[in-house]
C-alpha cells in the first residue's frame, strides 16, 4: 500500500461542492429543520395520555407538540387555539405563506429548509485522516475514510435565523452543540 505524503486533495473540496450543488439546484436546501409532521395542513395538535398509550408515543406526540409550536413561533405555522382535551389546550397549526415557501418533504418527514451549503476548506489533509477501523468504511472492497470539511450556508433569510436562533438550538440542543 502506497502512502502520500503532503499530497493535494483540495480537489476533495471542488467534489464535496459539486455533490452539495447537484443534490440542491436551486440553492435553497442547504440548512433544514426537520418536522414529523404527517404533511396534511392544517394540522390539529392532538393530547395522548396514559395508561391508553404506549410511554413512546407519548413522547413522540409532545416532541410533535413541542415542534408546532416552536415552529409558530418562528413563523412557518400560525396557531390557533381549538379547545381542550382533559384540561390540556388543543392547537390547529396552518402554514403560513413564509413555511409554504420553504417546506420540503423528505421521506415520511416534512422540514423547512433554506440556502446552499458553500464548503470552504478541507478540516483534515490525508494524514490526518483516520485510520481506526471504526471510521473506515469498505465499499467494493475499498476503503473510505471520511473527509471533514468547514461550510458556510448562503442564501439564508438573516434576521430570521438570528431572531429564532434560541428556537432552532431549544428544537435541537443535542444534535447542534456547536452553535
């Protein structure tokens, strides 16, 4: 096995932009907010209790609570109060015209996505790429070992992101710890 040291890979980058452009033409799915909505507007937001219900789909039904109504406050839903269900409020959620614009269905999942990924450099020249057999994957019988990479997103409704920037690390605390 040959090794290259101090080898040019920033054709990497020029590769990773190319994917990033052909899997998002219109430049306008670059950063998504994923919603497990059913993808029938208007939406009522339903109550689940116990001992009726699985413990899962509890969770599950507030998590699709929580996210409507994070999301009306972000602007994408308007929520309008319908009623009660044993003294809990019940919300019908319609899309307003700015989550029109930007909803996409992917899969079973509904998100709300905004402009392109634009890749600004390499995070890792080939030494440094992993050699744990953990981040090795084999295809074809080749290996492939991941690439890190530093991306901008343009195209982004600005004062909208910095306004419900709170709202979109609350929605995904977890997964975004480097907001």
């Amino acid at each position: 096995m040959k090794y290259c040291s101090k080898c040019d890979f920033s054709h990497f980058k020029e590769k990773i932009q190319q994917e990033f452009d052909a899997s998002n033409p219109n430049g306008d799915k670059g950063f998504c907010l994923s919603f497990s909505g059913d993808g029938v507007y208007p939406y009522t937001s339903i109550n689940t209790f116990p001992p009726y219900t699985d413990a899962l789909d509890i969770i599950g039904n507030n998590r699709l609570n929580q996210s409507l109504h994070t999301f009306s406050q972000m602007g994408l839903f308007s929520e309008e109060p319908t009623g009660e269900d044993d003294g809990k409020p019940i919300y019908r959620y319609s899309l307003t015209p700015f989550g029109q614009q930007h909803l996409h269905r992917q899969s079973s999942t509904d998100v709300f996505c905004f402009g392109r990924i634009v890749v600004q450099s390499l995070k890792n020249s080939y030494e440094d790429m992993s050699t744990h057999d953990d981040e090795i994957t084999y295809i074809s019988g080749r290996k492939i070992k991941p690439v890190y990479f530093e991306f901008t997103i343009e195209n982004l409704p600005e004062d909208w992101l910095k306004a419900n920037m709170p709202f979109i690390k609350e929605l995904y605390e977890k997964k975004c710890k480097s907001f």
